[in-house]
C-alpha cells in the first residue's frame, strides 16, 4: 500500500547535503519514526499533497497555527494585500496596533502586548522581563514542557528533544541551566514546597496551561488555580505559554477556559495565520518595564511584520466572528471517540488525551498525566501506526510526543475516514 515517494526521496538526499539533517526543524525529519519525510507541495482546506502528488487529510496543521486550515481565502487575500504594500518597513504600522488591540481585548491577562517573531523569542523576552521585575534569577519549568530552545529552557524539555530522546543540549553552559528548576507536571505539592523554601530566588513559574508537547497533557483539576496561588504568596510570576493553546483551546486561550489568569502570558501560532509570528504580554506595569518605556531591553526588526500581521489580524476576526469552538470540540470529540472504537475493535491499547481541538493518541494502556507517563508510552508501535495512517492517506504527527490538531476545515467525513483508516491500520499493526 505504501505511495510512491521517489521525488520526495531526491529531495530529502540533496536537502542533506546542504542543510543539517536535511530539515529546518528536526522533528521533521521523521527521526523518530523512520522513513522519508515526504516534502510538501501545497495545501488547501484540511489537504496536504507532496512533491510526488499523493494528497493527504492533514492532521498536524503546520503544528497548530492553522485553525481555518490551509490557505483560507480570506487570509491568503489580507496576506496578499498587505504584501503588496509592501513586506517589510521597521517602522510602526498600524496593522500591528490593530492586531494588538485584538489581542487585548481577547486575552484576560494581557493589558499591553509586543509583538516578536517567533514563540522561542517571546519566552526569552518574558522570563527576561520577569525577571527584571521580581530581581530574581531563577525559572521553574515543567518536565517535558517545551519553550523554544534558549539555552536555559532546554532541561528535560519535551517537543524535539523528547522525540529524539535528547536529555539536555550540548552547547549549553551549565551556569545557566542551573538558573533553571525544572518540577514534574501536574505535581502541586512539589510546586508549593519550593516556593515555600525558595521563594527569593524565584523569578516564575512557567508552564503551558494544557501541555502540548509531551503530547496533550491537561492540567489536573484544581492545579493552574493552586500554580496561581502559590505563585501570588511567594511574590513570584506566574506565566502561561499560550502558543499553542491561544485563541486555540477557547478565543481567550487556556486562560478563558479555565479562569486562572496569568500575570504574563506568550502567544504564537495562531496569531500569525500561517506566517511566523510570537507575542508576550500581561499587566501593564510589568510591560512598562520593556524598553523604551523602560530599562529592560528588547528589539527585533521584523517585529511586528506587516504580512504576518495583516494575516493574523484577518485570523482572529473570523474567529471572532464565526465562534467555532463549540463546533471544533464536538468534531474533535467525534475523532476522539472513534480512535478508541478503532482501537477496541482490534485489542490495541491506547489512551487518548483531549482538550478542545488538541489531541493525542497514546500507545499506552494506563492515564497519561505527566512527562513520565508519557514517556512510558509505545513509541515503536506508534511510528507502525503512523506509516500505516501515511500510506493510507492520513497525515499524523511524526512523534508519539506531539499534538493533533483539527481544523474548521475538517469535516465530519475527514473525521469519520480518519477513523475508518485508523482501524485497518491498527489491524495491520495488531498482526505484526
């Protein structure tokens, strides 16, 4: 059953000839579940074609910023437009005004907003600025929780390092790892009991409110409200890595959906629509510290990108204006639901994480609730699955470790042909 992929192949060896791995972020390169990386032509809607023709229902989204799916027409056109005036002024615009104000008055914890050009740099600049704010040094993490990779966030991180089993990076002193504490997920107690001993050294805890790159990994119930509280006692920061969950898990992030508002928030993905795009922001006496309002010193000349903008700016309005949450979380929950019958029906053990439109299958037969849970789970059997869902037509996220999205271009007959595809790949696999 497996697609011819011999134009892919070409392009994967010369690609590794000139760019290190052959890909510009390694959990591309299928790594972790083997094979060849088919390399993608286009995309429209909830379809994906390769380089070879072979089309697939997307289910990764370009890792979540595509909540309308590919090329929406009303993004590609604002995109366009914009692009046509021009791509790139270092200057204000007022573009960037409007989608802040958007992001304003989306957001609860956000009063004042700057806008970067990736998630990697948004966090640096928040846990600089908290910093700054509190005078202390140190950062507390969250097993498998990934934050971009500045140096001091790649300690047991998850996303790419824990698809390729990477523990820490080389390259990173380990005087600055050491201004970093990384705690298990989900774990309260062990949140408290260092605030409670350290609470002068700790600048913030950061966390991904829903975690998404050790696979979906919802917060335990009562846990971002204990994070809040604990935080709020030690005179610590808390903030929320939003990007991937903003705009995306409800329109006013993780945040809205739970009622625990941050004191800093990072946003991403979707706030570009497609284009590369990171924000952070939070109350406005702790933005007001940034440059040149304040001392604490931040800059970047495609901040703020009039096309990445004008794309985004176009997103959030008709997310705004079509609400289709409701209508996201009954798709995704249908998805969900089915995956397991598939699974059932064969005998394949699985457990499913799901919070709105973010999913994870799991090749495991116990609840997965943490990093260490997570990682317990059958990676080998799942790179099986996701070559046979690949040849079948279904595009998955190449690691057991990462999110599947569903977009308001799935329908319900992609989501039923994902479920009917996943049952005759989990009965290939079941026999192997």
């Amino acid at each position: 059953m497996s697609r011819s992929q011999a134009k892919s192949e070409t392009l994967f060896a010369q690609a590794q000839q000139v760019i290190p791995g052959g890909v510009n972020s390694p959990v591309r390169a299928f790594k972790a579940v083997g094979g060849t990386p088919p390399f993608i032509a286009r995309g429209l809607g909830a379809a994906i074609w390769d380089a070879d023709g072979n089309e697939y229902i997307d289910c990764v989204g370009s890792w979540g910023p595509l909540i309308l799916g590919h090329a929406r027409a009303e993004v590609v056109s604002a995109a366009c437009e914009a692009a046509r005036r021009g791509t790139t002024f270092g200057a204000p615009t007022e573009v960037e005004l409007l989608l802040a104000r958007m992001i304003v008055d989306a957001v609860p914890s956000i009063e004042s907003v700057r806008l970067v050009s990736s998630g990697t740099e948004a966090v640096m600049s928040a846990i600089r600025l908290a910093r700054a704010y509190t005078d202390r040094s140190k950062v507390v993490k969250f097993e498998g929780g990934y934050h971009g990779h500045s140096d001091g966030l790649l300690a047991r991180a998850g996303s790419g390092l824990a698809t390729l089993s990477i523990p820490d990076c080389p390259g990173v002193p380990e005087a600055i790892t050491a201004e970093t504490i990384v705690l298990p997920y989900n774990n309260l107690t062990a949140v408290e009991d260092l605030l409670a001993s350290r609470a002068d050294e700790i600048a913030c805890v950061l966390i991904e409110p829903v975690a998404g790159n050790m696979g979906v990994v919802p917060p335990a119930h009562g846990y971002l409200e204990g994070l809040r509280r604990a935080t709020r006692n030690a005179g610590s920061l808390l903030v929320f890595d939003e990007v991937i969950t903003g705009f995306r898990v409800s329109y006013g992030g993780a945040q809205g959906a739970y009622n625990v508002i941050p004191d800093l928030t990072i946003l991403g993905k979707i706030i570009g629509g497609g284009f590369p795009v990171g924000a952070f922001g939070g109350r406005r006496e702790i933005m007001d510290m940034l440059a040149p309002s304040g001392p604490v010193y931040q800059a970047g000349t495609l901040s703020g990108n009039p096309v990445a903008c004008a794309a985004g700016l176009t997103t959030l309005q008709l997310l705004a204006s079509e609400d289709p949450y409701v209508q996201l979380d009954r798709r995704a929950q249908f998805l969900a639901d089915g995956l397991h019958q598939a699974a059932s029906r064969v005998g394949v053990s699985i457990t499913i994480n799901r919070v709105a439109s973010m999913l994870t299958m799991f090749f495991s037969d116990q609840p997965v609730v943490d990093y260490a849970s997570a990682a317990a789970s059958d990676t080998e059997r799942h790179a099986r699955f996701f070559h046979a869902m690949l040849d079948r037509g279904v595009y998955l996220p190449p690691s057991q470790f990462e999110a599947m999205f569903v977009s308001t271009a799935h329908t319900d007959s992609h989501a039923e042909h994902i479920c009917e595809t996943a049952k005759l790949a989990l009965e290939e696999i079941a026999v192997r």
